[in-house]
C-alpha cells in the first residue's frame, strides 16, 4: 500500500495525532475499498495533500 | 510549556515581587485578602489586557505593570505589559537564549489593530491561546467559571478542540478549491459557477470542431454511393445559391443605378419617373420597424409558430370534451342513502309497533316489502353511480393523458423558441405569428416592387425553412441584402451590398471548388493534417484537466472528511474523558455528559433525559466544569497549553465531591501545570503529603521584595 501511494513515509503519518494524519489514514482506507482504476486517483489526490500540508507546514515534512 | 513565573512589579497590593512555579501542582495557600486571586488574575491581565485597571493598580501610584516568564521545550517566552499604557513586550528566546521572536506594541484588551491580531497569533502559536474569553473558558476556573455557551466561543473552542491545523486546513482546502474552480465551473458540493472555466471552454470548442472533422472524415471514407448523393446535393444546393446570387446582382446594379442617378437634380417640372423600384416604396426596413417587427427572422420561425397554433388548438379542442365531461359529472348523482336508511328505520319501527301491539304476522309483509323495495331502489342507484362514474374518469384520463401531452409538446416547443431568442409565452407567440404574416406580406410586396420590368424568375419566400445548410446561408444573405433594400439608398450602403455580395460569391465558389473535388474523388480539407493535430492536443489538453478536475475533487473528499473525523474524533474524546472524571466526582450520579452542536453540556438524568447544565445545582454546574477543563487540558495535550488555574473551585462543593474534585485536579497536574489557589488548611496538610510546590501567601507583609522558595521552603512553611 505504501509503495503503491509513493509515500515512504506513510507508517509515521498514519500514527500522527492531526488532521494530516487523519487525511492518511482515510487514504489507506479508501485505497483498501477501491477499484484498481480508482487507486491512482487516490494516490494522487493524497499526495496532492501532503504537498499542500508541506508548503503550509514545511517543517513538519 | 509551563508558567515559570510570575513577577509582579506594581499590581495590586504586590510590588516587587516574583512568584516561582513548577510543573505539576502548585498550591497558593493564603487567608483572605492575601492576594490570591489578584496574583492569578495577574496571567490574564499581562497575557491579554485588563478591562479595569483601577481594579488592579496599587493604591497611590501611577504605575502597573507585571511580567510572565514561560518555559518549555528549550524555549523562553517572556510577555510583560503596562497595565497602563497597555504596551506590551514578548520576546521568545531559543535553547541557546537567543532572540527569536521578539514583539514590542500597544495591544489594548479589545484592539482590533493589525498589532492586536498579530499579537494574539503570537500568543496563539506559542501558548496555545490567543484570546481572553476563551483562557477563561478552557484554562481559568474562578469563583463564578466562564461557561460555555454562545456562537463565538463555541466557534473557538471547536477550533481549539481541532487543534492548530485547523488554520492549515482552511489555508488548503482554500487553495484546492480555487484550483479546481479556475478549471471547470461545475460544482459537487453546491452552486454551480456562472461562467464558463477551462474544462467548459475546450469542451465547446471541441464541440464545434467535432462536426467538422467528423464531416472531413466522412467524406474521406463514404462509399461512392453516399458520394454521388453528396455530389447530387451540393449540387441542387449551389443551383438554388446561384439563382439567388444573380438576383443579387441584379439588385445591386439597381442600387448602383439610383445612386449613381441621385445626384443629378430632377427638373422641377419633370414628374418623378414611375417605376416599380422607386415608386412609392418606403423603405423596407423602415416599414418594417412601423409595423414592430424584426429586419430578419429566423428560418424555423414560421414552423415553430406553426407548430404553436396547432398546439394551442389542439388544447382549445380538448377543452371542450372537458366541460362536457365535468358537467356529466356533475349529472351523476348518489343514491340518497339518507332517505332511505330513514325509510328503512321507520319500517324497522313500525314493525317493531306491529310485533308489540300484537297485530297478526300477515300484516309485516307490507313494511318488509316496502323495505325490500327501498334496498333494491338504493342498490339500483349506487350501480348506476358507480357506471357512470367510470366511464367518466376513464374518459378523463384519456383526455388528461392527450392534454398532458399537448403540453409537454408546447413545453418542448418553448424550449426551442427560448432557443431562437423568440418569446414563449402562448400570448406573444400569437402576436408574433401575426408578425410574421404581415413580415411575409411586406417582404413580397417589396420584392414585387423591386423586381426589374419583365422578370419571370420567382418570388423569394426568405422567412420559409428550407431544409439545407446551403440554402439558409442563401437566405440569410438574401435577409441581409433585403435589410438594405431602402429605395434610392446612399455610397455607403451600396458598398456594404456590394461586399455581402462579394462574400456571398466566395462562398458560392469554395462550394464549387468542393463538388470539383468531389467529383474528381480528391479527399476534402486542404489544411486537414494541421486540423487533426490541433484536435489531438485540444483533447489531450481536456483529459489532463478532467484527471486534474477528478484528483482535486478527491483531494477536498478527503480533507474535509479528514478535518470532519479529528474534530470529532477529539470532541468524543472530551466528551468520553469528561463523562469519566465527572462520574467520578458526582459517585456514579451521572454516568454521562454530552455537547451539542454549540459546545453546550447537558447531563443524562435517570438513563433517559438529558437536561441542560443550567438546571442544576451550582455545585453539580462547579464539578462540570471543572471536569471539562480537565479534560480539555489532558485531549489538547499538545505541549502548547497554558495552566489550568483554578481559583477556590470546590466552594460550592460537598465533602464527598470535594475529595472526588481533589483527585481529580490532582491527577491532572501530573501530565502538566495546575495552581491551585485555596484557603483551606485541609489542602496544606494534603500539599506536605504529596509534595506539591505551595506559594505561601502572607497577608502581614504584602510588600516584602521578591522571594525565591524552594520545595522543601514550601512544604517546612506548612510543617
């Protein structure tokens, strides 16, 4: 799954107490429950996220 | 973070002093008067302002001012402020105790200045809480505790349950909005946008460019069959332009004719010469514009209007059939079951009479006859009712079912008028059916009138629908031509005429070109390489756009379901831990509490009522929100919080809830700070035996110069 959203550092996001830890886990969530043809559009809005939660927060990333 | 200290330089009854804190408990122990509550009120007063200084300024002097020291995590955030001047000093400093943050400006209580609100970010990003209200809400338990009702502090402490990222979501979720609303107007969530964006834009033009190419396409792959038929097309319809082209130069060189002849004064003896073009014609548009109607119409006109009327008396026919029908309704009548049943009970009497009066038995069969007849009669009605009833409402669902069509008819027909820029009410659609015939009558007297002498060749009928692309082109320009056809007419028009007909003439030609290439079987479209790729890009360009439009649609899904599940993962939480704690204190009395949508608690009472808070006691209201301050500090526990400072909060508290509260608070200081102001000497005794820090206030010596305690002065003091 991990290697699937491209993101290395899912396993510590899923564990984080705040909302982007909550935008992960929903991800995996979703991503367990969709269709092969809806798995890139997961995978992509998610990263989309964590782009947008790194340039608000840059440290946090 | 921690408060470390308090120093308090003028305020109050204090001058000069510094009250050191731990993390934990810490327990300010004093009798009344001491200052106690002046020394806590110290935090919100430097931290956010004080409404009435006079309150805290020492008597005598000109002067107010304390400061607050705060530690954590290797940083140092010192915030001092003239209670006077309201000018307030922060600055935080690094492990290093380096300067990192530092603010020097006047921050008045309620400023709303763009200093006020970057202050209170500051204080919001570094201690957790940027607002006065809610410190009194969430971290502040006086003698009466601010409780938690109205929109804006629920508001505030929704966004202080949330956490810090609510700011951050809102910054996001912004962002993703806008992006996806410069790509497409359209909108999952609500309101569509007005105008088109990207996604609508390449969509239309892709759609105009679709029929084209798709044409080009067809032409380069129909069988010979479906050529010859093109062929035999393109050729009646280049037939039909070519007679209206040369009907069109015919006019023109009229028009060039006049022109050329209007300068040259008439004699004012020589009668105007009589001619059909010039005689006594009024210009056609102006004719036109008298009677209230267009220069031009649309070709479907006629037939929409058409189609209209014959709506409109197909409706009209069916109302008749309808009035009739609910008349005969109307004829239909009940059987008067009231008589009857009034007749029958009469004889059910009279009988009765009869068998008590002794009668013979004979004499029954009268009234048992009669009553027979009287059920029959009844019986007889009610069927004759129920017939004719059906055959009436089967005869209004067929008319219904014809009206309901003529209607949706009407409705379609509407649509197109809408289309078409006509009007599509019935009313105006009679109007302008009646334009039109006055159109048609004007148009072809004109056109009469400006036929050369001898002409044999037939009227033109320019608002008739003709059935192909060519031929409305034709009348189009025919339209436009018409539209100048205004007797002797002036240089500028003639060149306007002249150029439509240029165009008119080009357009005849590439037509021409095109039956060549048809019949010498070359592919059409001379650019049509350029085309199709053009075509490629503009789809791959949408398809980029519609997995952009899909991504960022996903994206907001999921952050606002991300956003929507931690605050309310949080909120269960609070709810979950305040319900502990306060069962505890109240001994299992309410087992459980809740928040509404404004934050507002409310009790469970007997298993199945909740009631408000307000309904209770001011003890059971005291324990409530102590507890919810508790658990509000242990949820947040973001290392960002203030103390929980509580102000003689078991006042209002029983023996056995006091002991429950006690523990409670307790329990809390282990994961954080707490000061605990109280006169009660039980409370000492309770600090020497689980070595809380105590402040020791004595009321002797208030002006006594700043005084460094230790745990163990702290603890000896009560020994």
């Amino acid at each position: 799954m991990k290697e699937m959203l491209e993101v290395p550092e899912l396993d510590e996001l899923s564990t984080e107490k705040s909302v982007r830890g909550e935008v992960a886990r929903l991800a995996e969530k979703r991503l367990q429950a969709a269709t092969p043809e809806e798995r890139p559009l997961i995978a992509a809005a998610l990263r989309l996220l964590l782009d947008r939660f790194a340039a608000v927060e840059p440290d946090k990333l | 973070m921690i408060l470390r200290s308090i120093e308090l330089e003028e305020f109050g009854k204090f001058r000069g002093r510094t009250f050191e804190l731990r993390h934990g408990m810490n327990l300010v122990l004093g009798p009344n008067e001491a200052g106690k509550s002046t020394l806590v009120e110290a935090i919100p007063a430097v931290l956010f302002g004080c409404r009435d200084v006079s309150r805290l300024k020492p008597w005598g002097k000109n002067a107010c001012a304390a400061r607050l020291v705060f530690e954590g995590g290797g940083q140092t955030v010192e915030v001092h402020r003239d209670l006077l001047s309201d000018d307030v000093h922060l600055i935080e400093r690094d492990d290093l105790y380096q300067v990192v943050t530092e603010f020097r400006e006047r921050v008045p209580l309620r400023g709303r200045g763009v200093a006020a609100k970057r202050y209170r970010n500051l204080l919001a990003r570094l201690l957790g809480i940027g607002d006065e209200e809610l410190f009194r809400a969430t971290c502040f338990f006086g003698h009466t505790p601010q409780e938690w009702r109205g929109d804006e502090l629920s508001r505030k402490l929704r966004e202080l349950l949330g956490g810090g990222s609510q700011k951050d979501y809102e910054q996001i979720m912004e962002s993703l909005l806008e992006e996806h609303f410069s790509l497409t107007r359209y909108s999952p969530w609500g309101r569509d946008k007005q105008q088109d964006r990207q996604l609508e834009i390449l969509d239309r033009e892709l759609a105009e460019r679709q029929p084209q190419t798709a044409g080009e396409v067809t032409a380069e792959t129909v069988d010979p069959d479906d050529t010859a038929a093109r062929i035999r097309r393109l050729d009646e319809e280049i037939a039909r332009d070519q007679a209206e082209y040369d009907k069109g130069v015919r006019y023109v060189e009229q028009v060039r004719a006049r022109t050329a002849a209007q300068p040259q004064p008439a004699p004012a003896t020589t009668p105007p010469p009589v001619s059909a073009a010039s005689g006594d014609h009024a210009p056609l548009p102006d004719r036109l514009r008298a009677a209230g109607l267009p220069e031009s119409l649309s070709p479907q006109t006629p037939e929409l209007l058409g189609e209209a009327a014959a709506i409109r008396q197909e409706l009209a026919e069916l109302q008749q059939p309808l009035s009739r029908l609910q008349q005969q309704e109307k004829g239909l009548k009940k059987p008067p079951w009231l008589l009857l049943g009034s007749l029958a009970l009469l004889l059910i009497v009279a009988v009765l009479a009869v068998l008590f009066t002794g009668l013979p038995v004979w004499s029954l069969l009268l009234p048992a006859g009669a009553l027979l007849a009287l059920l029959g009669f009844g019986g007889w009605r009610q069927w004759t009712y129920g017939k004719g009833r059906s055959i009436c409402d089967q005869e209004r669902d067929r008319l219904e079912k014809q009206r309901a069509a003529a209607l949706a008819r009407q409705e379609l027909l509407s649509e197109r008028c809408e289309a078409l820029g006509l009007p599509t009410a019935p009313i105006d659609l009679v109007r302008l059916q009646k334009l039109v015939a006055q159109h048609r009558d004007l148009l072809q007297e004109f056109w009469s009138g400006t036929e050369p002498a001898g002409s044999t060749e037939r009227q033109p009928e320019p608002a008739e629908p003709q059935p192909s692309v060519a031929s409305e082109q034709a009348v189009d320009t025919g339209s436009g031509l018409q539209a100048y056809d205004d007797g002797p007419g002036d240089a500028t028009e003639l060149a306007e005429l002249e150029r439509r007909l240029a165009e008119f003439g080009q357009q005849l030609h590439d037509r021409r070109a095109e039956l060549a290439r048809l019949q010498a079987g070359l592919p059409s479209g001379p650019v049509s390489g350029n085309t199709d790729s053009e075509l490629q890009a503009l789809k791959v360009r949408r398809q980029e756009i519609a997995v952009r439009v899909a991504v960022l649609r996903q994206a907001i899904e999921l952050l606002a379901e991300a956003v929507e599940r931690y605050a309310k993962s949080d909120l269960l939480q609070l709810i979950e831990d305040a319900s502990r704690l306060f069962s505890k204190v109240t001994r299992d009395r309410y087992p459980e509490i809740r928040l509404d949508t404004r934050m507002h608690p409310e009790l469970r009472v007997d298993d199945k009522r909740w009631q408000p808070v307000e309904c209770f006691s001011r003890g059971t209201v005291d324990a409530l929100y102590l507890a919810l301050r508790v658990a509000l500090a242990r949820v947040r526990g973001d290392g960002r919080s203030l103390p929980l400072i509580l102000d003689d909060p078991f006042a209002h508290l029983d023996q056995q809830r006091f002991a429950g509260a006690l523990n409670m608070v307790n329990l809390a200081a282990v994961q954080g700070q707490l000061i605990l102001l109280s006169h009660n000497q039980e409370l000492a005794r309770r600090a020497a035996r689980e070595r809380w820090h105590v402040v020791a206030l004595d009321p002797g010596s208030p002006d006594q110069t700043a005084m460094e305690e230790t745990d163990h002065d702290g603890q000896l003091h009560l020994l």
